[in-house]
C-alpha cells in the first residue's frame, strides 16, 4: 500500500502536478506528499542563523510553506538552534 502511494505521487510530479493538487486528488495528508530535502533545510539553517528573531509565520512567508514546516524543521534538526528573547 505504502510503496503504491509513493508511486502515484512520483507519477503525479513527473506529469507536473504540484503537492497542493496531489494532495486534494490522492487525499493523502501533507506528511505522505512533502519531504525536506538538504537544500530547503540548509536554506531554513541560514536564515534561522541571519535572524534568530524572526517569527515561524514570517520565515514560512519567506519560504512559501507553513509554519508548521518550518517548525518541523527547525525542531527535526538539532543543529539549528533557536533563541527568542523575552519581552518586558
């Protein structure tokens, strides 16, 4: 079952279907569809470490995804440390 999944969803990418539609047709959750590859995390690494500040729901506009990819990420990979400083 898993492995027929994954090869609807590589024919569904190589016909140039993207995640969004993949999703709604197969109706498979996001988890099943997306998948972190190096570069997006290296890319979240970086501008984690120019701004430590920065909000989820801002680096996710910069990334075009969620905020809760972008906190996956972060908290997935154990290098990527993230400080907030605290208010009053």
């Amino acid at each position: 079952m898993e492995e027929e999944k994954r090869h609807a969803i590589f024919a569904s990418f190589r016909a140039g279907r993207s995640p969004k539609e993949v999703i709604k047709f197969f109706n498979y959750p996001k988890a099943t569809v997306y998948d972190q590859t190096d570069e997006f995390v290296a890319k979240v690494k970086r501008k984690v470490n120019e701004d430590g500040n920065k909000s989820y729901a801002k680096l996710a506009a910069e990334m075009g995804c969620s905020k809760q990819t972008i906190a996956n990420t972060i908290n997935k990979d154990s290098a990527t440390v993230r400080t907030r400083r605290g208010t009053g």
